[in-house]
C-alpha cells in the first residue's frame, strides 16, 4: 500500500503537503484531515504519503549505487581469490568495523546536507555488504562443473563472470536489494531527523518525527504516525525479502 500510494500521490485526492494554515495547527485526526494536521497546519497524510515517495526513491538509489559498486567487488574479490580478494574484502572489513551511524554522518558532513548526498551516504554504507554477500555466492559458484567446463573449453574471465557467475547470483542480489531498502529507508529518516537529509520543507519522515517530538504532550499524532509508516514500510520490505529467499531456496525451509 505504501508503494502504491506513493506512486499514485499526485493524482490521489490529497492536499498540497506544504500547504500551511496556522489556523489549522495541531488538529487531531479528523473528516477534514483524516491524519490530524503538524505544528503549521499542514496536512499529515499529504505529507505522509510525499515521505513515502521520498523514502523509497532513496531507498532505492541508495541501494541501486550499493549492489553496483559491491557486486563488481565481490565478483573480483570471489573470482580472483589470493591477495586482491584479501585486499579487498580487508578493506571493506574497515568500513565494517566503524559504527554504521557514524560513517553515513561524517559522509554527509562532508558533503553537505541534502537528499542527493544522504543518498550516497548510505550507498556507501551498504557498498561493503553488498560485496560481502556476492563473494559468497561467487566462491561457492565458481567450484561448479559448468565453471569449470568453461574454463577447461578457454573461455577467458571476463566471459566466465558475465556468462556464468553473474547471473547464477541475481538470487543473492534480490534478497539483499529487497532487505537493504528497508535499511536504507532508516538511515535516510535517521539522517533527516538529524537535520542532515531532506530539509524542510520538504516532506520527509525523519524530518516529522523531529519536529513533531516538540509537540509529544499537546499532539503526538505528528511524530507517532510517520514512526508508524517507517515501521510499516521497513517490516514489509523484510517480510518480502523473507519470502523471496524462501521462494528461490526451498530447501532453506525443510
């Protein structure tokens, strides 16, 4: 529903999310603002729903640029083996080994805050995983008789991963793209509510729980309702990762 809400949220029958009317300030849920209205009288299911557009257009850059960046390193890391895979894997290790928050923040701090740069702040924190998971898959490939076949016919590397190796590890990369856009959803509403991601006024999660924290006593649907969405949004997209490995990995299951 979150999908499909965003996706549809220009032609659906809601007010303009940055449309303010003090005099409508701190309203709770009711038949004019199904959602209750924020501290300037602006519409939370307007802005509710333009989070989510925000959200998962990050969420999906963000992991788009990871799964690029981390698959080429993970297929070069698996294939190759000695000490380029140990290079490699060692220093993805290192960006592993600093606390994930703190990574994304020092990213941005650099870069600026904004949508753009959060973005790649969070590919970046995904890249190591991402690499992590298609090594995996590529070093229990690459054993395989077909792998060897191909290499006993001449067939040169190149032609080995792209023929062979990468797409026998599209599974890994679905269910690691499917779970990691929740975690993308996450860091980017941890980011906003930071004041580091999407700045005000535009229509972002994080940026509505922070504001609405002020308010918890008089109003608390304006910091709990978009908690809500990103509960929601992050345990579904788990739930369908879930069920996708499940699907390709029957065995998983007995």
């Amino acid at each position: 529903m979150t999908v499909l809400a965003s996706v549809f949220a220009p032609w659906l029958p809601l007010d303009n999310p940055n449309h303010q009317d003090l005099a409508a300030a701190l309203q709770p849920p009711s038949a004019a603002h199904l959602l209750g209205t924020d501290q300037f009288g602006r519409d939370l299911l307007a802005r509710i729903v333009y989070g989510a557009r925000l959200a998962l257009v990050m969420g999906a850059l963000a992991v788009a640029g990871a799964v690029v960046v981390g698959t080429f390193l993970g297929l070069v890391a698996g294939y190759a083996g000695g000490w380029l895979d140990t290079v490699v894997m060692r220093t993805m290790d290192i960006f592993l080994a600093f606390p994930y928050l703190l990574i994304a923040i020092a990213i941005v701090t650099a870069l600026g805050p904004g949508t753009g740069n959060a973005a790649v702040a969070i590919a970046i924190w995904l890249m190591p995983s991402a690499a992590r998971v298609i090594r995996a898959a590529v070093l229990e490939i690459r054993s395989r008789e077909y792998v060897e076949a191909a290499h006993a016919l001449g067939a040169r590397s190149p032609r080995v991963v792209m023929r062979h190796l990468l797409p026998n590890v599209t599974a890994s990369l679905t269910v690691f793209s499917t779970v990691a856009i929740g975690r993308a959803i996450i860091m980017d509403s941890a980011l906003s509510f930071l004041g580091l991601g999407a700045q005000p006024p535009t229509a972002s999660w994080g940026n509505m729980v922070s504001s609405g924290r002020t308010y918890l006593v008089v109003a608390p649907h304006i910091a709990l309702l978009p908690g809500v969405a990103i509960l929601v949004t992050v345990v579904s997209f788990n739930l369908v990762g879930d069920g996708i490995k499940d699907a390709l990995n029957p065995r998983s299951n007995r």
